[in-house]
DNA sequence: ACCTGAACACCGTTCAAGT
DNA sequence: ACCTGAACACCGTTCAAGT
C-alpha cells in the first residue's frame, strides 16, 4: 500500500494508543503503538517527529481531561491548591504517565498557561520575584512527585523489614488508610499551603 | 581469554563506571560500561545481577558519600531539616543520577536507614501513624523533587514567553538569582518545616 | 569462578520507493 | 501527502564454550 485516499493515521489517534499503552504497561514503543493503530512503524514519522513530541501530546490529553476552574475573587490560597489539584490530578488518572514525564521538557500550551496562573497567583498575593520561582519549583516537586507516588505505591515502604521499626509502623498505619497516595497528597497540600500563608504573613507583618 | 588468575571486574568498579558515566552523559548502558572497564558485556553479569542492581548500588554509593550527622538531642524539626538535606544533597553532587532513580524501587541499606531515621523522629514528634507516613511521602516528594529540578534545570522555565508574563518574570528573577535549583530548595525546606511544626502545635494544643 | 563471543528479542529513527 | 519495507545503530540478557 502506498498513499490512501483518507489518511489510515491521526494525530489523535497516535497519542490515544500511546495513553492506553501506557496505562496497560507503564510504556510505550513506536513498534507497539504502530500495531495497535495496524501500521507501520515508520509510518507514523508523517504525523509527528518522534517519541518525544507523542508525550508532549499525551500531556496536554491529560491536562484536557481535567481544566482548572476557580473564582474570579479566589484567594491566592485557593488559586494554589486548585491548580496544584488539576496538575496532580491529571496524572491520577493516568499514574503512569508520570515517570514518563519526568525529563521531559514541558512545551504543551496548556501545562504552561497552568503554570502561569499559578505565577499569577503568587505575585498578586505579594511574593516578590526570585520567591516566587521558588515556591513554583516547590509546588512543582511536590506535585510531580506526589503523581509519582501514584505510579509507584510503596516504592520505598516495601523494603521496610523488621531492622526499620518505625517505617514499619508507619507502613502498617498508611495499608490501613487504604488509599494512602491520595492521603498524602491532601496532608502535603495543606501543609505546603500552611508553610507558605505563615511566610507571607511574616513578610507582611500581619 | 578466559577465567584470569585475578578477577578483571569488581563491583567498585562497576558502581565507579556507572556513575562517571551518568555524570558525563546522563545515562549508562551496558556497553558503554563493559567498553570503559576493558572487559566484554557479558562478562559483568558474573558480578551483578543486572542493570537494576547496578543502580542500585549507585544509590548505595552516593549515600556513602554523605553521612547523615545529628546532635543526640537535636528536636524533630532538625533531624528533618538534616536528612531532607543529605537525600537531597547526595543527589545534588550528581544531579543526573536523580531522573534514574524515580522509579526504581528503594532496596539500599543506607537509604532505608534514612527513611527510618526520618520516621523515628516523626513518631517521637508525637505525629500519629498514617500521618507519619504521609509526612515521609511528601518529604520523599520534595527532594526527590528538587534533585530531578537539579538534573533538569529551566526544564518549564525554558517555554515561558510573551504569553506568560508573570511566569516570565518569575524567570527573570530566579535567572538572577544564580543557582535557582539549591535556593528553591531552602525556600520549599522552611516552608516545609514550618507547615509541619504549625500542624504540630494545632495537634498538641500549644 | 570468571571471561568471551554469538545470539535473541527488543528499541528509535532514517530513507528510498511507491502511489 | 502519506504509506511501506529495509536498514542502521543502538539496547539488556542469556548461554554454550573456554580455562
């Protein structure tokens, strides 16, 4: 077969295989994603560059999936946690995307307008320059990184044996909660919003 | 060549092939580390047990590298501060290691002892079962967080343009400030510190 | 016990050839 | 413009063969 009347390929078509492969397997390979879509492999160069820019799509179907909605009069406080609720949750549905997002260079138009609303909500609040790309960077890791818990549940708690008493018991307690990805999240959320109101109110003098 | 009168690989050598590897490229391959050591590819499975042990042991070497050090009587606050650092920090002498490690399961000695280290003064804080570890997800979070913002500098800085002004200047601010990376981590780790001690005393009635 | 070379089953990307 | 098949330069792991 050479060139087809209506294209046998699209776009949309690539980065839903891709986000099923990666949800059944925790990867994905262009020899997979051609043989689920029944293609060649290189087929699959006409429509986009290569792996890279198929997670920058599978991003921004995530970020699709769930948009963020806050208050025209929202508290920078409430901005925050409902931004850093949509960038972790976009990935809860889908935890495996996360590890897979890890070095990749954040170019979808959507992710960057989540990040610029949180910019936005910091300075409005007072935080000065430099501060605010730290706190960014900080909700950042935290979010990533609370994503990537849901991808690896108990990566380090398996290995807590008898010689490690108290993250044994803390493994005990987090099994009993049930979902303890989710726990954490809630409890880091507030405590990162807590730490920052506390350091804003100092630097306001409140 | 076959069986030498002394061994032609150790496993120093390898963990010490592995990490120049990862410090020069960002990554290492079997190949590369069987062509830097002089030996066939093959020949280093005699040693170890494959890729995923080998990183293993990086993990294991870069803790090495960094002892955590507490005064006996430190408060619980210190003895988080400290170990959030020397996770942190043994990641910061080599920041490509970090994106490696995200989803490998934590099997080295030292790493767990640290993650004990870090429950232990949790519990003895007075903070209660599924909070102790949710505490340690989100301090686990953090800095894993923060080396993978080592390893990937202006990895969502670098799309901020024209249309994200307060992104922008959030850039702007940090590209001044020199090393964003370690001065974002000093920010997130008060905010952190003080989230939790304003949990603390709300739970203890202080 | 420790090394080698060959083999296996995978990758991502390129490119000439087809229509 | 869009598809194919072949080719290239890589992977990690296994295994029979050597001493």
């Amino acid at each position: 077969m050479a060139r087809p009347l209506t294209p046998l390929i699209s776009i949309d078509a690539v980065v839903t295989a891709a986000l099923e492969l990666i949800d059944e397997s925790g990867d994905f390979s262009l020899p997979k994603l051609a043989k689920r879509i029944g293609v060649s492999q290189s087929s699959i160069y006409n429509h986009v560059s290569g792996r890279e820019e198929i997670l920058e799509l599978v991003r921004g179907r995530l970020l699709e999936e769930s948009p963020l909605v806050v208050a025209a009069d929202a508290g920078w406080e409430d901005v925050l946690r409902e931004a850093i609720r949509v960038y972790r949750g976009s990935f809860a549905r889908h935890p495996r995307t996360a590890p897979l997002m890890v070095m990749q260079t954040v170019r979808d138009p959507q992710a960057i307008a989540l990040y610029e609303r949180i910019a936005g909500a910091l300075e409005a609040a007072g935080f000065e320059g430099a501060d605010v790309a730290s706190a960014i960077a900080m909700i950042d890791s935290f979010a990533l990184g609370s994503a990537l818990d849901l991808a690896a549940p108990g990566s380090v708690w398996e290995a807590a044996q008898g010689s490690s008493p108290a993250l044994g018991r803390a493994v005990e307690s987090a099994a009993r909660l049930g979902s303890r990805a989710d726990a954490a999240f809630e409890f880091g959320l507030e405590i990162l919003i807590d730490g920052l109101r506390l350091r804003h109110e100092r630097a306001n003098h409140i």
